[in-house]
C-alpha cells in the first residue's frame, strides 16, 4: 500500500549569493528609507508649528508687558521701572516650565506604541 500523504521534498533549495545581496538590500531599504520618509513630513510640521507658537507666545509676552507698563500707574518710572520686566520673565519661566512637565515621548513607528 501506498501511502496518501505527500512526502516532503528532500530537495533543498538554495539562493545564490546575488539573491541573497537583493534580499538584503530590499530589507534595508524597507526598515531604513520607508521610516525616513514619513519622518521630513513629521519634521516640518513639528518644526513649523513650534516656530508660529513660538512668535505668538513672544507677541503675547510683549503685549503684557506693554499692558503692564501702560495700565500700572508709577511702575514706568524711577527705581521700580524693573517691575514689569520681572513679571513678564516670571509668567515666562512658569510656561515653560509647565510646557516642559506636557511633553511626551512620540515614535515615528506605530508599532512601538
């Protein structure tokens, strides 16, 4: 009798050295330059939008100090003219102090979440 089931093929097969550098090459350019790509994108828009937070954050900044120069009767003159500048650097400090506790760690790579 005949045995029904398929034997497995003894038969090895093996890939040349010029497959084997094709494969290699693919892979590299599928883990390496495919990331990459969506990387510039991620980038720019990073990049871009830390620069116009950037600018608003310092028009805002100047325009309390204007408000404080101009609506503080007496602080403008004098010994106590530092005053607004100290306010203003002191709202600054506390910003980014509190924009730096925010920040968290993001991938490029949805798999490593």
């Amino acid at each position: 009798m005949s045995d029904p089931s398929p034997r497995p093929s003894t038969r090895r097969e093996s890939a040349s050295v010029g497959e084997v550098v094709e494969f290699v090459k693919e892979y590299a350019i599928q883990e390496t330059v495919g990331p990459l790509m969506g990387a510039g994108r991620w980038i720019g828009y990073g990049a871009g939008g830390a620069a116009l937070l950037g600018l608003g954050f310092m028009l805002l900044l100047l325009g309390l100090l204007r408000a404080i120069q101009s609506e503080w009767d007496g602080v403008a003159e004098g010994g106590t003219s530092w005053i607004p500048y100290a306010i203003v650097l002191i709202v600054t400090v506390a910003v980014i102090v509190i924009v730096l506790m925010r920040i968290n760690k993001t991938y490029l790579d949805k798999e490593n979440r």
